[in-house]
C-alpha cells in the first residue's frame, strides 16, 4: 500500500492579548530559536510543504526553513486547513467569554464541538472542511511527506480522523506551539471492493514537543 506522512506542525506563539482569535490573522512570534531548531532537525528532506492562509502558519514554516537547505518547493496553501472561525467570539477575551457562558464553558475548547458560535462555525463543522482537504491531498501527494503548519483546532480535527473519533472526543487532545503530530494515511489497493479496503490511518504521534 502506499503511505503518505502527514507532518503536522502547529504554529509558534500569537501574542492576541489573552483575546479568542481564531481566524483573525495575528502575526506569530518566531524570535525564540529554540522552538524551530530542534524540530526542523526532525523533518523529512524531500517534502510537501502546506501552510493555510493565516500569515501565522506561513511565518512558523520561514523559520523552519531557515534551518533547513536550500531548494525546497514553494508553499502550497489550503484554506480549509485553517483555524476554526469563532465568529462574534472573536477579539473577546477568555475571562469575558467564559463569564457570559458559565456553566456551558467547554473542559477544553471554548464549546462543544457541535455548537456553532454566532456568526461562526462549530468544531464539527472544521473537522468536515479538514477531513475534504485532508482526502484530497492524501490521494493527490501519494507516496509522499506532507510538512502541513497549522493550527491547535485543525490538528484536533485530524486526530478525529485518523482514529474515527467523534469530534467531541478529539477536543480532549493537547496540541502545544510547535509541536508535532505525524499521521499517515495507506491507500488501498487501486480497484478494490474489498471492506475497508479504501484506505487507512496510522496514528504514530501526537503533540511532540519541539524541544
């Protein structure tokens, strides 16, 4: 079977102010070393590399490449890889947001994963738009590395995939600043009708520290 490698990296630190920021496109702190030499010693050579169109993802993978050779491909950038979209939420703080909410602040994310903030959009729906881009681009990179930066909620949603999870479950997850989940996807056999013989997912880590 071929085996594409997810390398799933969130992005460095935002300094939002303690604010909910979900897509609004705040700048990452890139200026601690220690955060980017370490992991990009763990990357592959000859890869993918995805960014999504927050210029976060886009400045975390700058300064990975600065440590790596020169020569490798351009960005491809997928949208649907983005942050979930808390709507109103947005530019709220966390203190302010969970005092409105109590007692339905979520454990670990701002709300269950079904529910769709005003204006905005539900975990659910991210992990819909992730597991589209993620199918498109198993079966268009084949074979091959991914080196994806992008955010804590995509990652989640990715998890939820890879183990066919409820959303709900995957918010359980810690996916730190810089840290690496690797998923792989195996593809199945080209014409076959056999059950599960459509593909599957491979989980082999999750929220690896980048120092």
């Amino acid at each position: 079977m071929s085996e594409t490698r997810w390398w799933f990296i969130r992005h460095a630190p935002v300094d939002s102010g303690g604010v909910i920021y979900g897509q609004d496109d705040l700048p990452a702190n890139c200026e601690d070393p220690s955060l980017f030499d370490q992991l990009a010693s763990r990357l592959p050579g000859e890869a993918v590399w995805m960014v999504t169109n927050l210029q976060r993802t886009r400045q975390t993978a700058d300064a990975l490449r600065q440590r790596l050779p020169q020569g490798l491909p351009d960005y491809l950038v997928e949208q649907d890889f983005a942050e979930q979209h808390f709507g109103s939420w947005q530019g709220k703080g966390h203190a302010e947001l969970r005092a409105e909410r109590h007692p339905e602040w979520h454990r670990f994310w701002l709300a269950p994963a079904t529910e769709r903030p005003p204006e905005g959009e539900s975990f659910a729906d991210l992990t819909t738009r992730v597991g589209r881009a993620l199918q498109l681009h198993s079966e268009a990179q084949q074979g091959r590395d991914v080196i994806c930066v992008a955010h804590g909620g995509t990652i989640r949603a990715a998890l939820s995939i890879a183990l066919d999870i409820e959303p709900e479950r995957a918010l359980a997850f810690s996916i730190e600043n810089c840290s690496l989940t690797r998923i792989d996807w195996f593809a199945g056999s080209a014409g076959s009708h056999l059950p599960g013989d459509e593909g599957s997912w491979r989980v082999a880590a999750v929220n690896l520290p980048p120092r």
